[in-house]
C-alpha cells in the first residue's frame, strides 16, 4: 500500500515516476484516438491491428537476435510491430474491397490467422533458448517492471506526438465520422483520413505494447471513450474526458503495478479504466442509469399530471392515487377531490397543447412517431414555431394570419 | 437524349460563340456516366446539364438511380464511365463551388454534436486545418439556422430533434457553404407541412439569388408547383427541360412504364394538355 502511494505521488524513484508518467500520456492519446475509432464504428478494427502486431514482434526479435545481437532493442520490435500491424491493416482493407465478405469476417480471419502465426514463432524462440526472450511475453500482458529509462521516454513522447496530432485534426476527424459522403464532397480527401486516423491508432498500439500488452490495448482505446460517452454530447468536450479517463486509469494501473510487481501491468490498467466506466455508468447526469431512472420517475409524474389535468378539463373523475396525490401537491386539486382554480386554467392550456400534439399526430404520423416527448412537453419547446403555427391554424382556422397565405395543396 | 434542345445544353447549339467559353456558363454538366453496382449498371450513358440559376427536380421511379446519379457525379461512388464538369472544370477542382446535401438517413443522427456543430461543419473548409470556429463562423452558422426556422433550436443534440428538424439543419449546413450549386438528394423525405414549406422557401430564395440548385424528388404532385425544369430518369436520361414541355403524360411514362396508374398521368399532365 505504502509502495502504491509512494508511485501514486511520484515518489517512488525516478524510474517508476518516468513510467507512470509514460502510462498516463499513452492513455491520454489512445483516449483520445479511441472516441474516433468509436464513433466511427471501428472498434474491432484496433483488435486486428494489436493482434497482428505479435508476428512482427517475434520475427523483430529473432532478426535482431541473429543478426545483430541485441533483440531486445524495443524501437527495433516496435518497429517490427508496426509493420506487421500495418499489414494486417492492409490485408483486411483488401479482402473488403476485393471480395463481398463484410468487414468484421475480414477482421476475424486476419486476426487470428496473425496471432497464430505470433504464438508459433513465440515458441519457436522459447526453443531457440537464446538470453533476453523472457522479455517477450511481456508484450502480451504488458509488463512495465524492469522498464528502462530510455524506453518510458520513448513511449511518453511518442504517445504525446499521437495526442497533439489527434487534437489538431479533430475537426476533419468529426466530420469524417459524423457524414462521411459530405466530407468527400467538401473535397477532403476521405480515404486519406480514415488512412490518418487508422495510422494514429496503429501508432498508439505499437507504443502502448510494452505497458499494456498487445491483448488488452484494445481495452485502452475502447474504454475511455466508451465511458466518457456517458458525460457529454459534444465531441470536444467527448476527446477531452476519454483522455483524461485513459490518463488518470492508466496512471493509476502502472502506480499499482509498481507496488505489485508481479501483476501484469495491462491487467491492472484494464481494471481501473473498467471502473471508470462503471462510475460514469451509474452516476452520469447525462446518459447514466441513475439519471435515466430518475428521469423516468419524472417522466411518469408528467404523464400523471397531464392526464390529470386533462380529467379536469373534461369533466372526468380523476380515480388513481397516485394522479390524484400528484395534482394535490401541485395544488390543482383540493382536499375534497375538486379541481382548484389554477387547476381549471392549467387544464385548459394543456388541453389545448394536446389538441395541437393530437393534430400533429393525425397529420405526419411517420414525423411524430420517430419524437421523443411528443405530448409530454408543450408543443412549442419541441417542435419548430412555423409547424406549431399551421397546427394552430389547423385548430382554428378562423383565424386568418398576415402573410400566412398557404399555396393549395402544400399544407 | 430526348428534349435535348430544351435542356441547358441549348447553349452549346444556339450561341454561335466557342465551346469553351459556353462551357464556363454551365454550373454542372454531367457526360456518359454509367454506374454499376456488382457489373449491374444502375445508370447507363446519362449525360445532362443543368441550367443555370433554376430549380430543377429530378424524378424517377424508384430505383432509377437519382441519387445514385448525384452520388457519382460528384465522385463519391465509382463509377465506370462519364465525368462531371463545374463551369467548365473538372469536377474534383470544384467542390467548393458545389453544396450538397445527403440523405438525411445516411447519418447515425446519435453523433455527440448540436444542431449549430453540424451546421459549423459547412464552414470548416474556409475555417482551414488546424485552427477552430471563432465567433464570426458561429455567427454564420446562427444565421443559416435563422433562415430554416431553426434557431431556437441550435443547441440541442441532433438525436433529439425531428426528422423535418434535422432535415433543415442539413440545409441550414448547405447554405453555410454559400456555393453556386447545390445539389440535394431527397431533402423533402419524411418531413411535415411546415418544413416542406420552409424548405421549398429556401430553395426559392437559392434560385432567386442567382443558384443552380438540383433536388431529388419523390412526390410527382408537387413538382409543377416548386420546380421550374425537371430531369427525368430511369436507369437512362428520358427528357430534361422546363416543367411545361418536359412534365407530360408521354415522358412520364416512359420513365414510370405501367407504374404509374393513367388517371393519375392524367391528373398531373392536366394542365399541359389545356
């Protein structure tokens, strides 16, 4: 515990600080990436880039070893990860355009077909028994122990490269996700993009390897955004939550890795970012299950109390308890069950307001059967004044409007 | 090929002057496209022009490939033949002259984003790379949500609006772009009275101010009120040209065949016929 604390505040030596510090801008880029990836509905994608990553690893590693002496250079395996990473990529690119196979059965035949050719040449090298491969299944699980210091630099410069270009281009990533087909006919260049946005995300694969393992990187990509989704509606506000939910968990998953030197560092990381998402879950005021609860509970006062009043207007008993309790506490309704005076008028306005949501019904049934709160908010707060305005019309068509002149059959 | 001396090509047969400087005058001429989606051809050798500064509605039964013909000639789709010239320039070097306006259903409308981002959107090619909307462009967007009947509305999420709501947002994008054609596939689909008529409103105002503007249009009722030239096609170009030459009985079905029921030809080429 005191270890964890002591790494938690950067107090841990200088190493451990280095590698928190690593962990936490490699989540704060792969947050960020991630709410792209997300919202352009390529998750699975980032699970064949990380798989595919392991052939190339293991053959860097042999190449190095044979050759050169030294296999566990990490640019070196890094660099052999990218480019099997980006043949994948390619691969599953390839079979969607030159075959009708869709692309999740593409990407479950790269996958694997490139884990397995991974695993097989992993134990090809356990059989070579050559010095330093005990490093390698690091790169499964993650394993930020024994990390040198050279390397938690690399990983935390190149992780802050992929967030500033990440940031930078947030807007053409918006638009690429949000409406692909307006983009291409803006003129920017789709293919290029999407080419953009994968190689960010092959990026953040390769460098999040050695802490948090080609197996669970995903997580870190996926999570982040995937929680922060529960808090905001804006993309801005969206990439800055994801990152900061990749930082802190991974920041605090390497912190306990530190402490626990045993556990795999990825392991833990995943653990604490799922716990981000658990919370945002629960508690969000704006997409969590509390807040949906709590929004029910309201929404079916309202209905309570609309049907209420509308009981009222039309002369109607009013029979259920929990209406009756409702219009009570609102103070339309007496002790003795009888409509007060703010109940008559308030029953009047909301009779009306239903009349005008039962005409919108009765006229554009396809419109309104896609609205959420039609008939449980005034009519004027969800729909555009001009439409309101032809249904006011509609109701009382005596009434002649200036500059309102409706041409035949349009209305 | 039918009608072609009434459509914008006239041009190219009436003036005496060079081609090339003929061709600068047409806002959007297509030639010999053909498409095909797994080697079956969804349009066939259409060329056309566009005249200038009309709203022009282009019809068809479904499957005729009217949004398919928009998509390819902008280049968004491949296709197997034919190209597309803006002013007389290829079309890949005139995008920014051009605004479209896609199917409102080919959008996930749960995207994190408020109805004045999506407009923002139709500005970001003159905002630029790397830099962010300032007040001005917000200003701009504000006044393209004005001119649909859309401002009230310009910060809620785009999930929540209506589909005529989020249809004018799609429009209100459109006009941010300030192009000098406007091509809109389907813009009246799904939409209430009110919007129909907000929109048919801006597309006059559009044509008024001098645009080239080119719809998708379902509903053969309307297009004698709100258009003034039509394109008709199916699968092939039938006729293009004014709505009181080209809006018959005989072109109609010859793109609608047996499709359309002969009272309802009847009802709609009354008035040509008178």
């Amino acid at each position: 515990m005191e270890q964890f604390f002591a790494a938690l505040t950067l107090s841990a030596g200088y190493n451990t600080a280095l590698v928190c510090i690593g962990a936490a801008l490699l989540g704060a880029a792969s947050g960020a990436i991630g709410v792209f990836v997300l919202l352009r509905k390529r998750t699975l994608i980032s699970d064949a880039v990380s798989h595919a990553t392991l052939p190339g690893v293991a053959l860097a590693f042999i190449i190095a070893q044979v050759y050169f002496d030294s296999g566990r250079s990490l640019p070196v395996l890094l660099f052999g990860a990218a480019l099997s990473a980006g043949i994948g990529v390619l691969a599953v690119d390839w079979i969607k355009t030159h075959t009708r196979l869709t692309e999740d059965a593409a990407i479950g035949t790269v996958l694997s077909t490139f884990f397995a050719v991974g695993m097989v040449l992993l134990t090809i090298i356990q059989s070579m028994s050559i010095a330093g491969q005990a490093g390698l299944e690091g790169f499964l699980l993650g394993a930020t122990s024994g990390m040198l210091k050279s390397e938690a630099l690399t990983i935390s410069v190149a992780a802050a490269l992929v967030g500033l270009a990440v940031v930078l281009r947030m807007k053409e990533f918006s638009l690429l996700c949000f409406d692909e087909s307006f983009a291409a006919a803006c003129g920017y260049n789709v293919r290029w993009l999407d080419r953009t946005l994968l190689l960010l995300l092959l990026g953040i694969v390769v460098i999040g390897l050695k802490t948090v393992g080609l197996v669970l990187i995903i997580a870190l990509a996926i999570i982040p955004p995937v929680a922060a989704r529960f808090w905001t509606d804006r993309v801005p506000v969206l990439v800055a939550i994801a990152a900061g939910i990749g930082a802190s968990g991974s920041y605090i998953g390497a912190a306990l890795s530190a402490s626990a030197p045993n556990m795999p560092t990825g392991g833990l990381i995943v653990l604490v970012l799922f716990s981000f998402f658990v919370v945002s879950l629960l508690i969000s005021p704006v997409r969590g299950i509390l807040a949906a609860a709590l929004k029910h509970y309201r929404f079916q006062r309202i209905v309570h109390l609309r049907q209420g009043l509308l009981a009222i207007a039309h002369d109607e008993p009013v029979l259920e308890p929990l209406t009756r309790s409702i219009l009570r506490r609102g103070g339309f309704m007496g002790g003795d069950g009888q409509p007060t005076v703010k109940g008559q008028s308030e029953a009047r306005l909301i009779e009306r307001d239903q009349k005008l949501w039962n005409l919108y019904r009765e006229m554009h049934p396809e419109e309104s059967h896609a609205l959420a709160d039609w008939s449980l908010k005034p009519i004027g707060e969800v729909l555009p004044a001009d439409t309101v305005r032809v249904l006011e019309q509609e109701l009382s068509p005596h009434v002649v409007r200036g500059g309102e002149t409706s041409r035949g059959g349009a209305v | 090929m039918h009608d072609r001396s009434s459509s914008g090509l006239h041009l190219l047969h009436d003036t005496n002057t060079s081609k090339a400087v003929s061709s600068q005058d047409l806002p959007f001429t297509v030639q010999g496209m053909t498409v095909a989606y797994h080697h079956k051809p969804v349009l066939w050798g259409v060329s056309y022009s566009a005249p200038k500064g009309c709203l022009t509605a282009i019809i068809g039964p479904n499957g005729a490939g009217k949004s398919t013909f928009l998509k390819a000639a902008l280049g968004l789709i491949p296709k197997l033949s034919g190209d597309t010239k803006v002013f007389g320039a290829p079309i890949e070097k005139s995008l920014k002259r051009i605004a479209y306006v896609p199917q409102r259903s080919a959008v996930d409308w749960d995207f994190p984003a408020t109805a004045i981002d999506v407009v923002l959107m139709g500005l970001y090619g003159q905002i630029g790379w790397f830099r962010w909307p300032s007040r001005k462009h917000r200003q701009k967007a504000m006044d393209c949500l004005k001119s649909v009947g859309m401002q009230d509305f310009a910060n809620r999420q785009i999930g929540q609006l209506s589909g005529g709501q989020q249809q004018r947002v799609f429009l209100a994008r459109a006009l941010a772009q300030n192009s000098e054609v406007y091509l809109m596939d389907e813009p009246f689909a799904g939409v209430d009275a009110a919007t129909e008529k907000a929109i048919v409103a801006v597309l006059r105002q559009l044509v008024a101010d001098g645009k080239t503007v080119l719809v998708v249009h379902h509903d053969l009722e309307t297009v004698r009120d709100y258009y003034s030239h039509i394109l008709l096609l199916n699968g092939q170009h039938v006729a293009d040209g004014p709505v009181e030459t080209t809006f018959t009985a005989e072109n109609l079905q010859k793109a609608y065949g047996g499709r359309l029921a002969s009272t309802q030809l009847d009802g709609l080429s009354e008035a040509s016929n008178a």
